[in-house]
C-alpha cells in the first residue's frame, strides 16, 4: 500500500509538471527558418527563425556569425526580393546587438499599421536585411540579408547575395 501510494504521488507529480509546463508555452511548435548570407564583403552571415505563438503571432529572432563588440546593427523586413531596387520597408524589427549575436522581436503590425500572422509573414514575398548602420554613410551597406516566404522558395542562392540598395527617408 505504501508503495502504491508513494507511486501514484509520483505519477502524480510527474504528469502535473508535465501539465504546468504545457500551459507555460506561448509556441505552437511551427516555426521557419531561412538563411541569412553575406551582403558586402564583410564575412557576416547567419538565420533568421519565425516562430508561431500561439495568439498567431510571430515572434524573430535574427542570429548572426561573424559579428564582435558592442555594435547594434538595425534589421529591416522589406517587401520584395532581396535584388530588388527600393524595396519598401514592411518593418523595423529590433537591432542585431553585436554582444549577444541576436535581436528578438515580436511581429504584430506592419509599418503601414496593418496586422500580420505568422501564417501571412512566412507567405509574403519578402526579405531580410541587417545593415551596418542605422544612418551616415553606411545605412546602406547590407551586412546580411536573405529572402523569406514567397520570395526564399523563388530565389536561392549559395553564397554571397545580390543586394539592391535600400529605399532610404
């Protein structure tokens, strides 16, 4: 008996952790991820994973190689494939931080105010770049960038990416 009930208080135990930490997760398990590659001659690539929340949401993450210091490094969601001349920014995600390798953030709306899935984001026809600077004379040098959804499945390339120039303010 007393077996039995110290069994079945671990069991108990043991499956309620299991419950606690299922209503602890805000993922669905779906996610995606494209990669990132070099977009100048600075040796910077890496990944860039959409992971489905399940509010249907997307959170990012952008990761890259090749990166050191303290540098931020801003991250741009543009509409179009990666060549493709003055390409509008759909979003400005949170800076690569050069300590870390990573930025994060959380895509509810698009700069021009509209909502977006996760199931939207990974169908749009688009891209990622990371630049250099945020302004000055290196805004536009592309350290990393990649195409994603649509524009991924319609362009792959294996080594350095063409990359147009950004639409700048």
């Amino acid at each position: 008996m007393k077996n039995m009930l110290l069994t079945m208080g671990i069991a108990a135990f043991f499956f309620g952790c299991q419950e606690e930490s299922a209503k602890k997760s805000v993922y669905t398990g779906t996610q995606s991820v494209y990669p990132l590659q070099a977009g100048s001659d600075y040796p910077v690539d890496g990944t860039v994973t959409f992971k489905e929340k399940i509010d249907g949401t997307a959170d990012i993450r952008v990761e890259l190689n090749g990166v050191e210091g303290e540098a931020l490094y801003p991250v741009h969601l543009h509409m179009g494939d990666i060549k493709k001349d003055g390409a509008s920014v759909a979003a400005l995600l949170n800076p690569v931080s050069a300590k870390t390798v990573t930025s994060d953030t959380q895509l509810k709306i698009l700069a021009n105010e509209t909502s977006i899935s996760y199931k939207e984001l990974v169908k749009l026809n688009a891209c990622i770049k990371v630049h250099l600077s945020a302004s000055g004379p290196n805004q536009d040098v592309v350290l990393a960038g990649g195409n994603i959804g649509l524009a991924a499945t319609e362009n792959i390339s294996d080594g350095r990416v063409e990359v147009a120039v950004c639409l700048s303010k």
